[in-house]
C-alpha cells in the first residue's frame, strides 16, 4: 500500500516515513524543504535500507500535486505538511493560516476526486486551549486556542470532519502533545531553522554553545515552579501511533464516514524547568537560563490522558523523559559533527 506523507522530512515526518518503511508500506514523500533538509531523506535510506519516493515542492502548487497523484496509486495520507511555532504564529498570522489550510484542502481535493480514503491529520493539543480539568481526554470541550497555530489546526480538524461525513471517508485526527527526542540512530530529530521555537531544541542548543542563555518564558504561572507544564512525549513512540492508527483505518471497511480522534502523550506534565533539570542529568552537561516575559498564545498547563489510543490503537508511550533527551544531545552531537 502506497501512503502519501507531507511534509515527510521534517521532524515527526521523518520518524514517521521510518515506522512506515519499517513496517512495509510504500511512502511517497512530498516537502518542500522548508524546515528540513535534503540529507534527511538519506538518512531514512540508511536506517530502514529503503528510499522513499521524493518530490521537493510546495503543496500550495496545486498542478504539481495533482501529478503526483496521477503517477502513484495513493491509498492513504499522513499530513504533517504546516508551520508549527507558536510564537512565530502570532507574528506571521496570515503566513500560518495560508501555508497549513490552503495545503490541506489542496490534497483533500486530490482525496475527493479519486475517491481515496484512509486521511491521518497531524493535530495538536492547541485546540483544547487552556483546558479546565486535566488530565486532557478526547472529551474535553474544544476553546478557541491562545495561538494562530492552534486555530489553524482546529479549523484543520474541522475542514477534515466536514469532508468525512459530506463524501462518507475515513479520517483519523491525532492531536499531540510535545514531541521530543531523537531517533536512537542519531540520524534524525528536530532541526531547527534560525533560533528555535520550541523548548527542547533551544535547550540542546544551549548546551552546546550555539545559544548563549535558554529563554524560560516566565516562572509565575501557577505551577509549581512557576513555569509552563507540557506533557514531553518522545518522537519515535508518536511516530509508531501513525502506524497504528493507519492499521486501524485500512481494516475498517465501513461505507460511512469514519472520525477517530486520539489524543497522544505520556499522561504526565513535566515543567520547563524539570526538563531543564533532567536534560543537564541524562547528559552531564549545563543549561544556562534566563527568565523572561510570558510569550504569547502560551498556555499554563497541558497533559494528556492517553488511554483511548492505548484500548482501541494497542499504543502507549514507552520512553522516559530522561532516555528521550539523551537522544536529543546524541543528534545535536551529529549535527556538530556535520559542521
């Protein structure tokens, strides 16, 4: 079975391509190359022994989609094709809303005219907002998010909840909490461009010198330290639900519209600054911090009941906070010895 993934170099793509290929589907990758870079898709050939199919365009290039749906039987998506920062977000608002919306409903009218089924969406936690109660269920009423970004995915998961009950097809939406990580090879992880948005790129490059204090974005949010709590899951344990939930999605053979929604995280919150702390422990190594103002569109508080994933996908995250960022310092350590 042949799966289309956008946006299959970067970060989560990349480990997800690897899952894939590992696991005997055929990938048909297509990135632009925006926020990844070319060796990447030599890397998956050298850890899985296969080389995905690879089209280096932007998917708002409509023509350029359409030939690639014309030459490959594609029986199913993983999109994973959209800006990502938060703070970026709220700077560049209309750049967000074009690049993760336009692009999606681009392959959905690919999806719509061939009658192809099987859609993977890649969500975020965002679209829960500020939730009142944790941990986050899949029944958590949905906020309007604080970010740019969690709007553009909520109107995401809307566009897609639409098509699946107007043309009766088959959708899953995973929303994540904070992936994190490396894979174990050091072959693949985050790769920032420009100063990172995200905390635990920032912190890898913290240490190892590239960046001179890590920005903590305030420490008087009512925590226990004062600092934001996310739910850390790692990239490889996210990546292996992609497959999980594609398996679920083939065998399903119902004619009606079909939305499955999961949330995917490791079901405990660790604050900015207990990453900070386990980083400096997995690595023996030191993060020199700054406070700084709350950033906008941050939340105080995220994290995940992960068990519907685990009692309908049979997948639970299984990597540690500490094993998942010393994976992190064994790819910053490849990434300097490229330089």
């Amino acid at each position: 079975m042949t799966i289309l993934v956008t946006g299959g170099l970067g970060y989560i793509g990349s480990h997800t391509v690897v899952e894939l290929l590992n696991n005997d589907f055929e990938v048909v990758i297509v990135d632009d190359l925006s926020h990844s870079e070319k060796f990447i898709l030599n890397n998956i050939e050298e850890i899985t022994g296969k080389k995905p199919i690879f089209y280096p365009f932007d998917l708002k290039r409509k023509e350029l989609l359409h030939q690639v749906f014309e030459a490959h039987k594609i029986e199913g998506c993983i999109n994973f094709a959209a800006y990502k920062a938060v703070g970026e977000s709220q700077v560049k608002p209309v750049d967000y809303y074009e690049n993760n919306l336009f692009t999606l409903i681009n392959i959905l009218q690919e999806f719509k005219e061939r009658e192809i089924s099987n859609f993977i969406f890649s969500s975020s936690c965002t679209v829960y907002g500020q939730a009142d109660v944790m941990p986050i269920d899949e029944n958590t009423p949905l906020k309007l998010p604080e970010s740019v970004y969690g709007k553009t995915k909520q109107m995401g998961e809307e566009i897609l909840i639409d098509f699946a009950k107007a043309y009766h097809r088959k959708i899953t939406l995973l929303r994540y909490f904070n992936p994190i990580g490396a894979h174990p090879s050091a072959k693949l992880g985050e790769l920032p461009i420009g100063i990172p948005n995200n905390l635990v790129p920032y912190v890898m490059q913290t240490a190892s010198g590239i960046r001179e204090k890590l920005s903590v974005w305030g420490d008087d949010y009512p925590t226990e330290d004062g600092t934001a709590v996310r739910d850390y899951i790692y990239v490889v344990d996210l990546a292996k639900a992609h497959v999980a939930a594609l398996r679920k999605l083939i065998e399903n053979q119902s004619e009606e519209a079909v939305i499955d929604i999961y949330n995917l995280g490791t079901g405990k919150g660790s604050s900015v600054l207990e990453v900070v702390k386990a980083f400096e422990t997995a690595n023996n190594v030191e993060v020199p911090y700054q406070i700084c103002a709350r950033r906008e569109g941050d939340i105080t508080i995220a994290y995940a009941n992960p068990g519907k994933a685990e009692k309908e996908l049979g997948w639970k995250s299984e990597t540690s906070l500490e094993e998942s960022l010393r994976t992190t310092w064994e790819w910053q350590k490849y990434l300097n010895s490229r330089n």
